[in-house]
C-alpha cells in the first residue's frame, strides 16, 4: 500500500492535464473526475478498484470509464472519516452524486485537492471548500487497503465491472456504443472465469477418481 503523501504526490504531476468527460483514463488527460481518481490508484499503483477489478479488467479503465463517484462513496476499499475531522494527503474528497451534482479529488493536505475538475479549468490543484458541486456536502474518505492482495480475474469481479461500466454509461451518456461495449468486454471476462473454473474442478474431479 502506498501512502497517502505517495498518493498525493503522484496525482500532483497530472496537473495541468485535460478533462473529459466520460474518458475511459486510456491516457493523462482522457478522464474525468472519477476515472482521474481510477488511474492514479489502479494505474500508477496497481490497487484494486471499487468493485474488484483493478486498471485493465474487464468494466475498468483503460477499456470502459469504470467505477463512479456514487461507486467510490460506498467503496469498502476506503472507510469514511469522522464529521468534522480534516482530511490528510491522500483521502479522497467526495461529493456524492449523479453527473453534475458528483465530484470526487484526492487531497494534497487539510484543505486542497488535485481533482480532473471540468473541460475549462482541466485537471488543476485547488481548494476544497468551493470546487464541489454547490448544495452537496464533501465527505472525506480514507484508502485502508481492503481487498489490495486479492486477484481480480473472478468471477465476482467480472461481474462488478460490468456493472461500474454499465452504470457509468447511463450516468456519463455514453450511448449505446459505451453499454454494447461494456457489456460484451464483461460478459466475456464472465465466461472466461467461469470456464477456467469449470476446467479446475474437472481436474480436482478426475485426480480424486
């Protein structure tokens, strides 16, 4: 696990990258809030994402947007901060919503963050209070390093990117092509899972015979 200065400091070389919305975070620049957050955590350290998948599994990023703010927000790989109690480099800042009433940026310190902020301003370092979406309240969630030693080819992780990827395509408005896409890129992860499965337990089968 690295830590959260580690955490901070990497996301800090990304700005001045571009924003864009609905970006799949194939590359600086090509994300958004949540895929920025996405690609410094399962990119440049290799964590597991919400949902069980890490940066290159089926429903992630770089192929589909991959997990949302609200995924974030419930995210058991991170643990919700007291009321009232700062965040320290590394937390993730987050303003639980859909489209434009989400935002999520890693903190650099007590009161600024790095965040993929909008297609003006791009990915920039800014203040917390005022860079959220007015009338939601920032919640400040802390990475514990739940689940970083599992894999991420099974069955059930499969699954949980298929569904960040579809609900990131109903969020974004990414069409049609962003579902199909994500459907067919997680149900063949699916299957491959299971026939690997399938394949182990013939062998269990036939050494116990």
């Amino acid at each position: 696990m690295p830590t959260g200065t580690d955490i901070a400091q990497d996301a800090l070389r990304y700005a001045g990258q571009k924003y864009t919305y609905g970006g799949s975070a194939a590359k600086p620049g090509d994300w958004d809030c949540s895929s920025f957050v996405s690609y410094v955590l399962g990119h440049d350290f290799g964590m597991v994402l919400p949902g069980g998948g890490r940066y290159g599994s089926a429903g992630y990023p770089p192929g589909s947007h991959g997990p949302v703010v609200s995924t974030y927000a419930a995210w058991t790989g991170a643990s919700t901060l007291p009321a009232g109690q700062s965040p320290a480099a590394g937390d993730l800042c987050v303003w639980n919503g859909l489209g434009p009433l989400g935002h999520i940026g890693i903190a650099t310190d007590g009161s600024h963050m790095i965040s993929a902020l909008d297609t003006e301003s791009g990915t920039v370092h800014t203040p917390i209070a005022g860079y959220g979406p007015a009338g939601v309240k920032v919640t400040y969630r802390r990475i514990n390093g739940a689940g970083q030693t599992g894999a991420a080819a099974s069955p059930t992780s499969a699954l949980a990117g298929l569904a960040g990827a579809l609900i990131g395509g109903v969020i974004l408005g990414g069409g049609t092509v962003v579902l199909v896409a994500g459907l067919v890129i997680g149900a063949a992860a699916l299957l491959g899972a299971l026939g690997a499965a399938a394949v182990a337990a013939a062998a269990r089968k036939a050494a116990t015979s």
